[in-house]
C-alpha cells in the first residue's frame, strides 16, 4: 500500500484529479459532477475554535433555562428541552424520546467537544489519544445534530399555541436562535480537514 | 496504469467561479487500482484487502461495502412505516371541550384553515412532501444505479445531495409533538399526549437518512464510465 499525495479522487463520482494549490478561501470543484473537491481553510482555522467555544456558552443557556412559558386559566406551565423529552419517555415512547435526545442535545455536544478538543489538540505536539476515534466520531454524527430543525420546530409549536393560551418565548428561545447560527459556521468546517492540519504540522 | 497519466486526464480542475462541466471523461480512482479513504480522502494506490489507512486507520474501501442492498432494505422499511405515519395520530389534545386527535395531514390543515398559511407551507414541505419527495428519489437512484443507466448523470448527482440536504426537515414534526406534549400538561383544562403515528414517523425520517448514508453515489458513474471504457 502506497501513498499518492500529488492526486486526489472526488467523493462523489470518483474521479481523479491533480490536488490543485488553492489561495485564501478558494474551493475546487470536481470537473464531473460538480461536487466540492477541497476548499482552503486557512481562514477558517483561527476563527472555528471562538466560535465553537461561543456555541458552548449558548448550548448551556439553551439547555438548562425554560424554551417557552405558557400562561392558561392562570395556570403557567413551563419546559425546557430536557424536561420534555423525559416526560415523552416517561409517557412510553423510549424510542421518540431518545432520537430527540440524541439529535438535538447529545450530538450538538459531542461535536462541538470533539471539535474543540481536536483544533486545540492539532495546534500542539506530542500524543493526543483518541485523536482518530474523535475526528471519525465527529464525520459520523455531523449529519445527525439538528438544532436548526428543533428551533423551527419550536416557532411552529409557538404558533399552535398562541390560539389557545398566552405564550412567553423564554431566554432559551433566544438561546437556540445564536446557537443555531453559530453551528451553521462551525458545521461548515469539514472535520476531514483537520486531517489536512495534522500532516502539514507533522510535515 | 501510471500516475502521469492520470495528471493529464485530471487537469479539467476548475475555479469556484467556472460553471460546471458535465461528462465521465475523466478516470476513476477505481480505474486506476486507486482506493480513496472515505474519511479523510488520502488516496492510496495497490490497496489489498482489509487494509486500513494509513492516515486515520479507518478500514479502506473502494466503494461503501454492500451499498444498494442496504439502502433497499432501509428505503423498503421505511416505505412500509409510512403508511402508518400517515394514518395514526401523531398526538391527541384533551381539553375541557373534549379529546381531538391529530394526524400529519390533519395539523397542517388545521394550520392552513386558522389563517397561518405560511406555517401550514413550512409544515407540509417539511412533513408530506420532503418524506415522498426522498423515497422516491432513493427508489429512482437505486433503479437506474443497479441497471447501470447513462440517463441524466449530472442531474441524479444533483438530486442525491438534494436528498441529503432535504432529509433531515422532516424531524420538525417530532419535535414539534415533544415541546407540546413536554409544555401542554395542565390538568383539567389541556393535555397533549404523543400518538404512535409520531414514533412511525421518527422512523421514516431516520430510516430514510441511513438509506442515503448507506447509498454510494459513485455507483451512479460507475455504469456510464465502464460503458464508456469499453467502446474506446
């Protein structure tokens, strides 16, 4: 088994290319399907671990205050994300509720600690362990966080619920709405980069 | 096959600016005994078998093992959990007028009739038409890949990311039947419990997204690039 550094092969259609040199937040196309071959990074590599920390923070926030507080008859009712999801399992539908645990709370997580750890763990030398498992890990769950689906989720329950009681959008509403932005520019940094990062450091 | 070779048939590299090309001109990875890894994308040529990058470690493969097989069986599974996602309710509001139950259709009528159309759009796209909309395109992708078909190459390609993009929309309902039924519990006047056409659902929207994870989309080209090399 041997390396071909000098070529590349697109992965959608399989077709080979030269590695093209690419310039400041240039990308490459393959030439026969039109997917997207490589893209320059350099940009991107100072600015995703702030805001993968600044995804942290409003992670936190999201999580743990109320989404929404509803006011019926004088009666208030309030949730957070979590306490819904167990009242949901706690109601005999284990399986619902924990894809919704895993979609909208355990794997933004994930990906947004793997991440952090690998970026810092790639700008430092010596052993990191795990570092193979974590970048696979992060390939893997990459299409299975959706938080922006959930917030769009919660603006389509918000209106249900206006025709029937006086609904309060609560700090994690406001919470989700940035994390949601922040992960569309986090999630576009492709973890099969940080690949690259690691061998021009070893290099 | 040499590698000088493949840097000339490779030199149809593009800029972001340049509009796309269309035709399988261009040599596979496969062509060439090459094998890329699918999680790092190192390229590697004389690969045997079982070997593992030498990169990330991840098991090398030339195409994703066994992949019309498994996405017929997870879009064959999923087509037979949509019919009940349809026609049980996804979640029933009791209040002091009485018990109402919801199915799929029913809420974004419900949605439509109280004047917030563009509510009812969201939901019906998201809901009814992404989950058709992907069966049927993995139905159409799978036919045409295991036949082999030269039909429309670039815009099979195009619909395959479409599907991967488009998938994930379809869980608003769930999460939208969470919320209510996590916040909508105020004994004697309104509860919201969860139906079981919303775990039918989840099914769908999760058996359909392997389905497309599991669909190499190199087998579209495969077939017009094989023809290709054996009429020159």
């Amino acid at each position: 088994m041997q390396e071909v550094p000098d070529l590349l092969a697109c992965e959608e259609c399989d077709a080979v290319h030269r590695r093209p040199t690419l310039g400041r937040n240039e990308v490459a196309f393959c030439s026969c399907c039109g997917a997207e071959l490589e893209r320059d990074m350099s940009a991107y590599r100072t600015s995703v671990l702030p805001l993968a920390v600044a995804s942290l923070f409003m992670y936190v926030i999201a999580n743990v205050f109320p989404i929404v507080e509803m006011e019926l008859q004088g009666i208030a009712s309030r949730t957070t994300l979590i306490g819904s999801v167990f009242f949901l399992n706690s109601e005999g539908m284990p399986f619902v509720a924990s894809l919704v645990l895993a979609t909208t709370v355990l794997f933004p997580l994930l990906q947004l600690l793997a991440l952090i750890y690998l970026l810092v763990a790639v700008t430092r030398s010596g052993y990191h362990p795990a570092f193979n498992l974590l970048t696979r890990l992060l390939q893997t769950v990459r299409p299975w966080g959706m938080v922006e689906v959930f917030l769009l989720g919660v603006i389509v329950a918000l209106v249900k619920l206006t025709n029937m009681a006086t609904v309060v959008p609560g700090v994690a509403l406001w919470a989700f709405g940035a994390l949601t932005i922040l992960l569309a520019a986090v999630s576009s940094f492709n973890p099969r980069y940080i690949w690259r990062i690691a061998l021009l450091k070893q290099a | 096959m040499s590698t000088t070779d493949t840097a000339n048939t490779a030199d149809s590299l593009r800029s972001a600016s340049q509009t796309a090309q269309a035709g399988p001109s261009s040599k596979t990875a496969a062509d060439l005994g090459m094998v890329a890894c699918h999680h790092c994308a190192t390229l590697w040529k004389e690969v045997q078998a079982h070997d593992r990058c030498g990169c990330c470690d991840a098991r090398l493969h030339a195409r994703k093992p066994d992949s019309a097989n498994r996405a017929w069986a997870l879009v064959i599974a999923a087509c037979i959990m949509y019919i009940p996602a349809n026609t049980l309710p996804i979640m029933t509001t009791a209040s002091l007028l009485g018990e109402q139950q919801d199915t799929i259709m029913s809420g974004i009528i419900y949605f439509w009739v109280s004047g917030s159309w563009a509510l009812a759009a969201i939901v019906f796209i998201a809901s009814f038409l992404v989950p058709l909309f992907k069966l049927a395109a993995l139905i159409l992708l799978l036919i045409t890949a295991q036949r082999r078909s030269k039909w429309r190459l670039l815009q099979r390609a195009k619909l395959y990311r479409l599907v991967e993009v488009t998938g994930r929309w379809s869980m608003l309902d769930v999460f939208v039947v969470t919320l209510l039924t996590g916040l909508v519990q105020i004994k004697g006047f309104a509860t919201v419990y969860a139906g079981p056409g919303i775990a039918a659902f989840a099914a769908v929207v999760v058996l359909t997204m392997l389905a497309s994870l599991s669909f190499d989309p190199r087998m579209i080209w495969d077939a017009a690039k094989t023809k290709a090399g054996k009429r020159a």
